[in-house]
C-alpha cells in the first residue's frame, strides 16, 4: 500500500519506541495531513455539512478546515478514491460528497473514506455531477449521461445520443426540470423525469461555454461571440445591450460565468481579464476600473465556488486558489482606489463641490479622485512648494471651502489654491513659524486657524492676512481640532484646556469645563464631528469619546468603545456614529444607544486608523484610513 515518507518514518518509529503498532484504520492509510495543498493546480470546490471546504487537484482531495489540509490520495484500498486526479466535488442537495474523477466517481462517508460508485458504462472519465429540481442526481461523462439509482447503488446511463465528436459537453437544468445538453455544435433538450428529446438546436458557431441563469436565458459564448436563447419562448435574443456596445467585452471570449450576488454575474474571459455585470442597472465594470468589488488575483481562473459564507474561491493553473472573503468586502468596496493607493500612508481626505475626493499622502503630495471619470490625479509635494527654497515641506492636511478654495496645510505653512484647468494654482501662502495643525471656516467666509500657540488665527473674508486671537496664558498649548457649528459658532479645543465656543459674530468666548470628566492623563483632543440632531461628538486620546449637547452646553462620556485613543469620528445617513481608533473601528448604534466595536478579524484588513483621515461621500460612502490601507465602504 502506498504510504508517503513522512507516514512511513512514523510507523517505524513508533514499533521501536512502542513495538508493534495497533492496526491502522482506513482512513488513517490514505490520509496526510499538511499544513499545504496537495497541488497547485486546483480544478474544483465544494462546501460539505460541517462547512469544511473540500478542494480538488490533479494530484489527490483536500479537506480544508482553516487551519490544515486533510489530503486523501488514491491507493489500492477501495476505501480511498478512484484517482488522484479530481475533476469536480460536489455537495447534494442531500448534503451527501460526491467525488468525479477521470477514473470513476466516489462518495464520502463518516468513516473519514470514500465509497466507490460503479457506473454502468464504457468510460469511467467523470466530468461533473448535477441535479435536477427534484433532487435526481445526475453525472455528466461528456459522450452520455448517467442517473443515480439509489435502490441499486450505481450509475446507470439514460441519454446516449450524444455526438461521440464532441467535447466539453455541459449539462444545464432549468426551473421546469429540463436538462439543457450543450456541445460545441448543438443544443439538445431533454426531460429529467422521461429523458425523451424535447428539442434540438443547431449551431453555426463553434460554442466554447453555456451557461443557464435564473430567468430561463441560455448564454451561448463562442469566439469572439456572445448569443442568448430564451428556453422560455424559444427564440433567440439580444445580448444584453451593456455587453453589446461594450468596447471591449462585445469582442471578448468568453470561457466562464459565475453568479456573484443576486443581481450581478462575473464574466471571466480569456485575454481581456474579468468583469462584472450588474442585470439590473445594466453596467459592467472591468478589474481595473473602480467599483470592481474585489482585486482579482494575478493567475488565470481555472475553477470557481462561492461557499454559504458568500467567500469567493478561484482555482489557478499552478498557483493553487485564492479566497475573497465576503465580510472583507463590507469594508473594502473601492478596489480601484485599493490598488492605486496600495503602500500609501493617507493623511487626510476631503471631498470638494464637485463631489471629487482630495487624498494626503504622507510622502506623495495629493492625489486628486475625480468623480466624473473615476481618474486620478497627481500633485506632488515638489508642484505645490517648488517656490519655497528654505525648506522641502510637505502636505499635511487639506481643508476645501465654501467656494471650493483649497487650503493646504503643512507644518508651518498654509498654501491657499484652486483648481484651475486640471491645475493646482496657488494663490497666496501664509508662514506660521510656530506651527498650524488645524482649519475651519464660518457662515462669513472667515478662516479660523488652530496651531501650536497659545492663540489662534484668524482671517476675515476679503483681508488680506490672519490676525491673532488670544485664548489662553503663557502655559504650552496645542489645538488640533475646530468645528464650525451648525449654530455659526466656533468650537476650539485644545491640549488640556477647557472647550471654548466662539460667538462668530461678537467673537465672545464661554468655556466649556470637560476636563473634570477626564479619567485618565491630560485632556488631548483629536477630532470634533457635529452630528444631524446637533450633539457634538469629541474625540481624545486616552479618554474616549465625549458628548456634547449644544443646547444646555453638558457634556458626557460615551462609554463601550473598544479602544479609548481615537482617530477619527463621522456620521452615516441613518444617524449612526463611526469612530476609527488606534484599535479598531466602532459604530454608535443610534437605536440601541451602544458600541458595536469592529477589528482586523472582522474584516477592516487592519486595527490602527489615521488622525482625521475620514470623510463622507455624496452616495453616503464612508471612507476612513488606516496606516497604508482604505476602509471604502457602505454603513448599510
């Protein structure tokens, strides 16, 4: 009996350590297990009862649990599978595995082995197992079709006309019990209850892949080709005009098409890469082009299979499989922006007038994502301070106002621009020697400035320079966040002082006292976000998230968060507070008025999330930062 090495070494030494060793099981002769797939070229999926991923190869079956593979091989016990070469696994409706192979077709049991199947023909070389609605199962050899029978326990043939000529014969079934046989130059339909030929359609196209979706419409590719047969009417349609007139898939080959939600189906093709087709708002889009749910991996897709955890798994030639989870795409639904912002450490984010997003990149100046064309544009740090010899800065932050002016902060100068035919031009630039670290605008038009100084600045619509406006003594003073309330009033909070709210008008200045509140160090603010009923929400390091109602001025603490070092807060259109934290990202639940608290293992691909690098977009798309990584996502 074959054994692999390692197995061997391990008898051997156990009989000297132990002596003679038990009786080894069945199971235990034909299985391995390994931190490592048997193959590297992965021919199919399935999902069994217990939620194990079963993965097969041209070299032997693996049962994937997580954390290692149980491979089973073919040997010369009858408990083992037919061959090592697997053509497809698959799951009944019964929750039953079945196994096809080019060497006949198995059955796993509860003993941890496979029970072989006889099938009642001249070929043993299975190809796939399919079922009709009634739960009948069928196998699919290419030159005929067999049918279980339970009673007897076997294989046995019941549609034999097929063209012996044909290759890559595909069996189809349809909502009415149909069986839809497709070969590369004919179209048969039978009954699945009678096997009698119900229909014949011949072809003048050589087909290369079918595929049957859940409206009755036979897609029927061939080169450079792609037809639609309704089983419904009988008739031949259109392709879909999104896929007619598209440039570049109306010419593309088709080799597959698999379902990818309830609306959408993946469409892989043989040169010109993956794109996705949405039935409803008739659009597709290209791997390469935002709004493409996922970064499509780097080897041509040989097999494919969504589990029940909706996880999309692609087989390749020779580089074994890659699994796209689904919880991962909640917060990562912009691959296009994925890719282009991949290594990239984001500072800031701002959306302007015309709905386009403004990036901070820590070393690459700003990048410009125009909402009409979904391109990129880029401004380098040498663009915007090439006029400014003394010293090389760099973009920190980047503030759009009212009139779509914006504003560029670095540590000590801030640059006031605008965008002018495809161009950054500045317009003035302010030197703060002492620093500058935060920016708002009121009702008027007015700049206000926060820095590292114990006053702020101020610039008044239509002057020319800031103005200082005192705030505090001579004690050491940061303050890293403003907020032009929804009142018209300015919100200043700076290193362990108390809040102060500006009347924008009378420039009075009433302190808030929340530094009693503080349970742990100093008060050191990060962010402040108004939400839509009016409440102020205050982010800190060490202390957590506080609340403010600005129509009595108190304040509380909002306690469940998961990390107390926060980063950056926002609010989604149902009303529900985001907070991204240096670990992890939590949603204030309005309804439930508690955390839900959210970590890498969730699917938010990292725990550390950047100062103030979050913002809204106009279809209610949070965008938040972290470290090198975009959270894109809808709160829905």
């Amino acid at each position: 009996m074959k054994k692999t090495s390692f197995f061997i070494l391990s008898i051997l030494i156990s009989v000297l350590v132990w002596g003679n060793p038990k009786e080894l099981s069945q199971s235990e002769m034909n299985l391995v297990v390994s931190n490592e797939i048997s193959n590297q070229q992965v021919t199919s999926f399935a999902e069994d009862a217990f939620g194990h991923i079963w993965i097969g190869t041209i070299r032997g079956l693996n049962k994937y649990n997580i954390n290692e593979y149980h491979q089973y091989f073919s040997t010369d016990d009858s408990l083992s599978i037919p061959n090592n070469r697997i053509q497809q696994i698959y799951t009944d409706s019964k929750k039953r595995l079945w196994v096809a192979t080019v060497d006949g077709v198995c059955r796993y049991n509860d003993q941890d082995c496979f029970d072989r199947i006889p099938i009642e023909s001249l070929s043993k070389n299975s190809i796939y197992f399919f079922e009709d609605d009634d739960g009948k199962l069928f196998l699919n050899l290419n030159f005929e079709i067999c049918v279980y029978n339970e009673e007897l326990n076997k294989f046995e043939p019941v549609i034999r006309d097929l063209d012996h000529q044909n290759f890559g014969t595909s069996c189809l079934v349809d909502k009415s019990n149909n069986i839809w046989v497709v070969t590369p130059w004919q179209v048969k339909c039978y009954n699945s209850h009678n096997y009698e030929l119900k229909q014949e359609l011949k072809r003048d196209k050589y087909t290369t892949f079918s595929y049957l979706d859940e409206n009755g419409k036979l897609w029927l590719a061939s080169w450079h080709n792609l037809e639609v047969y309704d089983t419904r009417t009988g008739k031949y349609e259109q392709a879909p005009q999104a896929i007619a007139q598209h440039p570049v898939l109306k010419d593309a080959i088709i080799y597959r098409m698999h379902p990818y939600n309830n609306s959408a189906v993946l469409i892989l093709t043989q040169k010109d890469g993956v794109f996705i087709y949405n039935k409803f708002t008739e659009t597709i889009v290209h791997q390469s082009e935002s709004g493409f749910p996922f970064i499509v991996p780097d080897f041509d897709i040989i097999s494919i299979f969504t589990d029940s955890q909706k996880n999309l798994w692609m087989g390749s030639f020779d580089q074994g499989y890659k699994v796209i989870y689904h919880y991962k795409e909640r917060f990562n639904n912009n691959q296009f922006l994925q890719s282009k912002l991949k290594g990239k450490s984001v500072l800031s984010v701002s959306t302007d007038h015309d709905k386009n997003l403004w990036i901070v990149t820590r070393s690459d100046g700003i990048m410009l994502y125009r909402n009409d064309n979904n391109e990129i544009q880029h401004f380098s740090n040498q663009e915007l301070y090439g006029f400014w010899d003394s010293f090389q800065h760099t973009a920190g932050s980047i503030y759009i106002g009212s009139d779509n002016t914006i504003w560029v902060r670095s540590d000590w100068m801030l640059l006031k621009m605008r965008l002018e035919k495809e161009k950054l031009v500045r317009k003035k630039h302010y030197y703060f020697p002492t620093g500058i670290l935060s920016i708002t605008e009121d009702a008027k038009g007015t700049i206000w400035l926060g820095g590292k100084d114990q006053s702020i600045f101020v610039l008044n619509k239509g002057e020319e320079y800031f103005e200082r406006f005192h705030l505090y003594g001579k004690e050491y003073n940061f303050t890293p966040t403003l907020l032009t309330l929804s009142s018209g009033n300015i919100l200043v909070a700076s290193f362990n002082h108390e809040l102060q709210l500006i009347d924008a008008n009378s420039r009075e200045v009433t302190p808030i006292p929340i530094k009693h509140l503080n349970k742990k160090t100093a008060f050191i603010p990060v962010c402040l976000y108004e939400d839509a009923v009016g409440d102020v929400w205050i982010g800190t390091i060490s202390n957590g998230v506080y609340r403010l109602s600005t129509s009595n001025n108190t304040i509380e603490q909002v306690n469940g968060i998961g990390c107390t070092d926060i980063s950056s807060i926002t609010e989604d259109v149902a009303g529900n507070i985001w907070v991204g934290t240096l670990f992890g990202l939590s949603k204030f639940d309005r309804t439930t008025q508690h955390f839900i608290n959210y970590y890498a293992t969730d699917g938010i691909g990292g725990n550390q999330f950047n100062e103030k690098s979050v913002c809204r977009l106009s279809d209610n798309t949070l965008v938040f930062w972290r470290n090198t990584w975009i959270n894109f996502f809808q709160p829905d």
